[in-house]
C-alpha cells in the first residue's frame, strides 16, 4: 500500500502562519544539522513549536530524535542551523530560563533526595521555590510521600517520575519530554497524558517524542515524523490523518465504474478489494464528526451510482487511516526510496 | 504556586551556577564512600605515626641512645615521609573524586537535566573544580596539621614553616585534581582515575631519580627530575612542601648529599616555579573547559 504516502499529499510543510516570528514561538529551529563522524543524524531539521501547543516529535529508531531535541537545548553543537527558544537565541543559556526537559536517559544524583534534587534544579533555573513547592511538584508525579528518600533507591519508574517533577521546576513556558513513559506502567502512562493535557490548558508548550504512537495521538496538536535525519511529514493531526478510506468489494467492475471510484480519490485495487482513499475535503482541515458524515454521504452516493453502472456490491467499509498507518507508510516508503518523500520546512 | 523565575544578569547566573555546583560537589564528596576511605586512612596513618614517633624519644639505637635532639632531626625527616603519605591519601583520593563526578555523570546521564539548565557548561566545570578545590584544601590541611600536632606532642618537633607547608601540600592536590578532571572528560572515569595516580607515581619517581642525578652530578640524569616537575608539578611542590616541614639542620648533616635522599629537600621554591604552577592550572583547566564546552552531552 503506498497511496497514502503520496507525494504532495497530506504531509504538508509545517509553513508557520505570519504571524508566528521566531520571537513568539516557544521553538525555532532552523536548517539544524548534525553529524556524527560520517553519519549525518539530523539533516537540514527546521521545525517549530507555538506557544502552548502540543507537538508530537515520531520516526524510527535513529531517526535523529533525542539529537534533535539535544541541540535544541544546548546538548549537542550543530554543526549548521540556529535555534531560538521562547524568542531567545539558543546560545544565550539564559534562553532556557523556562524550559524544562525530561531526558531518554533520566538519571538523577543518587546519593540526593528527591526533594534536593528538586532543590537543585530551581536553584539551577534561578527559580524561587519553597519546600511547599517542591512537595505540590512531587504529588503532581506521585512522588509525595518519598520527599526524604534517597534517588539511588529508586525503581526506573520513580526516577522517571521525579524526572518529570524536575521538568516542572520554574514553571516553565516549554517542557521537552524525550520518552516520558519509557519506564511506567500503564497507570503511569495515563497519568502523563493527563498532565501534558493540563499543561497545554496552562498555556504551556510540550515538545514530546515519544515511539507510542497512541500517547502522541491523543495528546498532540501537531506531530512532526523523522526519518533519517530529515523531516519527512508535518502538520496538525487533521491534516496528517484527514484522510479516510472506504474499502469496497466489488464484482463487474466495469470501466465507466473504475472512472466512477477514481472521482472520489486514489485506487488501491486486491483481486476483488477496492481501497479509496478520500482526500480531506472538510473547509477546516478538522477531522471531526461532521466531517465523517459528509464522507457517508459521499460513499451512499458512490455506492448507488456503482449498482446503477452495473456493478455487483458485497461490501462496504469505511475508516480513517489512523497514525501509525501514516507513520508506517512514510517510514516504509522512506526505507523504499530515501528521495520519494517531500521535505516538510 | 508561588515559584517565581526572574531573568537574572549574566554574572549573577554564573556565579550562582558556580556557587551551586561547587556546594553539590561538596556535598558529594561527604555523601560518597571516598571521604570514609579517606577518614580511616589518615586516622591510621595517624595512629601509626604516634605510636612510632612516641617510640623515638631515647630509643636504642646501634650507636646508642637517640638524644632528644637527634630523635627531633629524625622526626623531621619521618614527618616527611608521613606527609608523603598523607599528600597522597589526600591526593589520590581528590582524583578518584574528581574522575567520577565529572566523568561519571557524564557517562550515566545525570550531566543531561543539569547543562540543560540555564547555565553555562564553564560554570558547571568551574563549579565542581572550586568545590574539589575546597574539599582537597581542607582535608590535607587539617589532615596535616593533625599530623604535625602528633609530632609536635610525641617528639616536640615542630615545622619551621607549617602554614607553607601546608599550602603547598593544598596546591599539589589542586594541580592533580585539575588534572583529573581533565583526563575525566577525555577519557573513562576509571581510567582517568588510574592514569592521575600513575602519573602522580612517575612525576615522584622522576623527581627521586632527578635528585640521585644532581648527587651525582649528571645532568642528564637531574633533567629527568627538573622536566617532570615542569610538565606535573605535583612534585615539585612536595619537595617544596618538605623543605617547609624538615628541620633545616637535616641539611647541615647530610651537607651536599641531600639531593639523593627522597624525603629531604635541598631548597625551597622559587616564585618563578609557584608562578609556573598556577600558569600551568590555568592551561589544564582552560584545556578542560574547552574539551567540557565542545563535546556532545
């Protein structure tokens, strides 16, 4: 299946609106590249990240996320491009003053307690804090009643936990989460949904790179997929999964009726399995319910003016590509052939 | 909540950067297991060397009864060998704090949440060197002057210049701890750790071999000692720090001979030396900050 992966489909380059300046977005990136010996990890990356928004960072395993994210934040020097976070150049460290950042790897000060980790931080981020506030910063993650507790006596899933209560510190304006579930059960995982949902309600910008795809699809207002380096598909979840498609199985498919089926989108043909793939036709990009039912109407019309041309109809199924089918088929046509995908800028 | 963040001026960032840092270091190095490594090797060298130096006072000797004189001029000399001791307890030790706490939170991740902090990776370089520089000066001088009060009660011996001593002794731990830290972002910090000490041990072999030259007068041989003491002053300033410990008649005895003995020194530093010392902190530790300020984290 590669028809919804076409080139100059939905995976629309993330141009930001006008009046998104790089001084008014909570990420600006630009041109970022970064090689390691001869291995280019991040190739030409521009992306960014409004304020307040939810931006879901997807691709493969060394697609040059955590690099990515590590420039952004002064971890890894690019080799080209430049950064801005929250309408500071990324070179002034004091651009991080209200960013917060969950690492892959999360490790903190064993021989601390979690409460002078947290301590550390806000006097790293030249926070003011009281012991209230790191206690209230700890019940956020669950971790309130192990305050005085030494970090080295931590499970995997409590040090991630305090890792996020560290992203916290100084309320920041962006928070960077690089697999924030990675190490927690699936109560944990719900639990970091809902936070990254509360904190976009804050106003709080949340660049998350997470391999659930299911995590970034409900919390994510715009999901930005890497392969190899390169930004191969962007733009809000409507427009990356606008996309429906009905599966018809049909017999006597006569040409006036293959004319008919192409009317309606790119034909996917299995023996006696006919894939449509519908472009989004919706005036606000929006995915939504109404949108679904102009789509029924559009699939009853079809379906009429197939049995009217002669054609036997044994079934009709009508779905929405979700976003690991997008993802697969971009990373499997990213692997097919390195060129074919249009570069999102 | 009532947290608050205000931009703060770039210098105040840095030296609050600095400051923290510095204090989390120390604060390390008394959480961690080196610093009872350390208690109980100066609390055993120091024991030891009461008891020894209590034994010296009219001690049996071949040629007799050691007067109280001859037991304080041979005190003096094995106050040098225990200092040598000491200065290397305290020395080691600092590397071994040093590798890791810079190495080792490279390598497990810690080093990720706190450089991308709003601070400069100088100032957290800076600030791990001040608080080994502090826990390092600290430890040898109070270390030190323990063990000169021991010498002092038991035999009644006393330093003709013990606050030089002990700054020297406090110098030779900062320039082996600069150094490793240096190795400590270059290399593994185990092998950092090793590769300090082995150091430490040839500049100090280097020195003693030097010495045996200039006895001897071969130059070749006493450049071997001069050129190690340039390129790793750690003993350089040791020989500078006995000269400050030992009793100035050690000298008068063995006359033109000291040079071969490695526990008495023939002179005391040059300023020249002092300044090349200090010189040769600010390279390592510019080398360092530079090695710290380009690597991917």
């Amino acid at each position: 299946m590669d028809w919804d992966n076409s080139a100059g489909g939905v995976a629309a380059p993330a141009v930001p609106d006008v009046s998104d300046s790089p001084a008014s977005l909570a990420v600006w990136c630009s041109g970022l590249t970064k090689r390691f010996g001869r291995r280019e990890a991040v190739r030409a990356v521009s992306l960014d990240v409004r304020r307040g928004e939810v931006v879901g960072l997807l691709g493969a395993n060394g697609a040059g996320k955590t690099t990515l994210i590590k420039m952004m934040l002064g971890l890894v020097r690019p080799d080209a491009g430049e950064v801005m976070l929250l309408g500071q150049p990324g070179t002034d460290p004091l651009s991080r003053l209200r960013v917060g950042y969950l690492p892959e790897l999360f490790r903190y000060q064993p021989w601390l307690n979690a409460d002078e980790v947290l301590k550390l931080h806000g006097r790293l981020a030249h926070t003011k804090q009281s012991a209230d506030d790191r206690l209230k910063l700890l019940s956020m993650v669950g971790l309130h009643d192990r305050a005085v507790d030494r970090v080295g006596d931590f499970s995997k899933g409590m040090q991630q936990r305090l890792g996020l209560a560290v992203a916290l510190v100084g309320e920041p304006a962006l928070i960077v989460l690089d697999e924030p579930t990675s190490a927690l059960d699936p109560l944990g995982r719900v639990e970091v949904r809902d936070l990254v949902l509360k904190l976009r309600e804050r106003g709080v910008a949340v660049l998350l790179n997470s391999h659930l795809i299911g995590e970034v699809e409900r919390v994510c207002d715009r999901v930005v997929i890497l392969d190899h380096g390169r930004v191969v598909a962007s733009g809000t979840l409507a427009e990356l999964l606008g996309q429906r498609k009905v599966t018809l199985r049909l017999d006597n498919v006569t040409e006036p009726a293959h004319e008919r089926l192409r009317t309606l989108g790119l034909v996917e043909r299995e023996q006696d399995k006919y894939t449509v793939a519908m472009p989004d036709t919706s005036v606000d990009g929006r995915a939504g319910a109404d949108n679904f039912d102009s789509a029924d109407a559009e699939v009853s019309r079809l379906v009429t003016d197939l049995v009217q041309l002669g054609v036997h109809v044994y079934g009709v199924e009508r779905s929405r590509i979700s976003l690991e089918d997008r993802l697969l088929g971009i990373l499997r046509a990213g692997a097919d052939s390195d060129t074919s995908t249009d570069e999102a800028s | 909540m009532t947290t608050m963040t205000t931009r703060p001026s770039a210098t105040v960032a840095t030296v609050r950067t600095i400051l923290t840092i510095a204090e989390l270091t120390l604060r390390e190095a008394t959480r961690k297991r080196v610093i009872w490594a350390l208690l109980v090797l100066s609390t055993l060298l120091l024991a030891l060397s009461a008891w020894g130096f209590s034994q010296l006072p009219g001690m049996d000797t071949s040629m007799g009864r050691l007067t109280s004189g001859e037991s304080r001029l041979l005190a003096s000399e094995l106050l040098n060998l225990v200092m040598f001791g000491m200065s290397m307890v305290v020395a080691l030790g600092t590397a071994f704090l040093a590798g890791p706490t810079l190495g080792g939170e490279l390598e497990s991740g810690v080093s990720l949440s706190m450089v991308a902090r709003p601070v400069h990776r100088s100032s957290v370089l800076l600030g791990k060197w001040l608080g080994l520089v502090v826990f390092g000066s600290v430890y040898i001088c109070i270390a030190g002057l323990a063990q000169m009060l021991v010498v002092r009660v038991t035999v009644s011996y006393w330093p003709p210049s013990p606050i030089l001593a002990l700054a020297l002794l406090a110098l030779e731990t900062i320039v082996l701890l600069t150094l490793a830290l240096l190795l400590s972002s270059l290399i593994s910090p185990l092998a950092s750790g090793i590769t300090t000490v082995g150091l430490f041990g040839a500049t100090w072999v280097a020195g003693v071999v030097g010495g045996i030259g200039a006895a001897l007068d071969n130059e070749g041989v006493a450049r071997i000692g001069t050129v190690s003491a340039m390129l790793l002053p750690t003993d350089g300033l040791w020989r500078g720090a006995m000269h400050a410990i030992q009793d100035p008649r050690a000298l008068l005895q063995l006359g033109g001979r000291s040079e071969g003995f490695p526990f008495v020194s023939a002179s005391s530093l040059s300023a020249a030396y002092l300044a090349w010392v200090v010189v040769w902190i600010v390279i390592v530790l510019t080398l360092c900050l530079t090695s710290f300020r380009r690597r991917s984290i």
